[in-house]
C-alpha cells in the first residue's frame, strides 16, 4: 500500500486521522477497500444496526484511524488511494479549514 501524500503539512500532521469518530463508508468504499487491503469489511469497520445499516471506519484504541501509520513523525495512509469520501474532501468545513491553517503554521516547511 503505497503512501502517495505529498504534502509537507499532512505528513506531518495527520490530525485528521486522529480522533475523527464516525468516518461513514458507502458500500462502494468498503468494497474498495476490501480489494486494496485484503481484509474482509469486519477488520475495519464498525456496524451500527438500526433502520438502515450503516457503516463507520474503525480506529484504534488510541483514536487514530485504522490505516493511519506513523513513522518518525511523518503520517501516511495506508489506503490512500481507496480512502473515503469525507476523507478525499477533507478539510471541507470551517472548522476542519481552520485546523489545517494552525498546523500549516506551525509546521517549518522544507526548503
């Protein structure tokens, strides 16, 4: 699974994927990521049961998104190319815009 993030800011930052509940994956996605990872839907999804089934990403037991790595500071995806829709349109509200700006800010960018 390769990381194709080439963005300075979200290597080194990855809040994103930290602490974000309630990641909903259309059947589509977890479809699509079922043929990237391998892992039947149950490895890394939650089900929540009511009038229409729904799923939700599953993180682990620190907060992080599942497929979230880390690696000497540096964050990658380890399904970035079958990731979500909320996560392929992140940042998208202003809140989420004005996380992104604090650690653009506070992450020295390479020259």
């Amino acid at each position: 699974m390769a990381n194709i993030i080439t963005s300075e800011i979200c290597k080194k930052c990855g809040e994103c994927c930290q602490n974000y509940p309630f990641v909903e994956l259309s059947q589509y996605e977890i479809f699509a990521l079922e043929k990237l990872t391998g892992l039947p839907s149950d490895a890394f999804t939650n089900q929540k049961y009511g009038a229409v089934e729904e799923y939700f990403l599953d993180f682990k037991e620190n907060g992080d998104c599942i497929f979230l790595n880390e690696h000497n500071g540096d964050y990658s995806c380890g399904v970035y190319e079958a990731r979500s829709a909320i996560c392929r349109n992140y940042p998208s509200k202003k809140s989420e815009n004005e996380v992104c700006d604090s650690n653009r800010k506070r992450i020295p960018r390479k020259i």
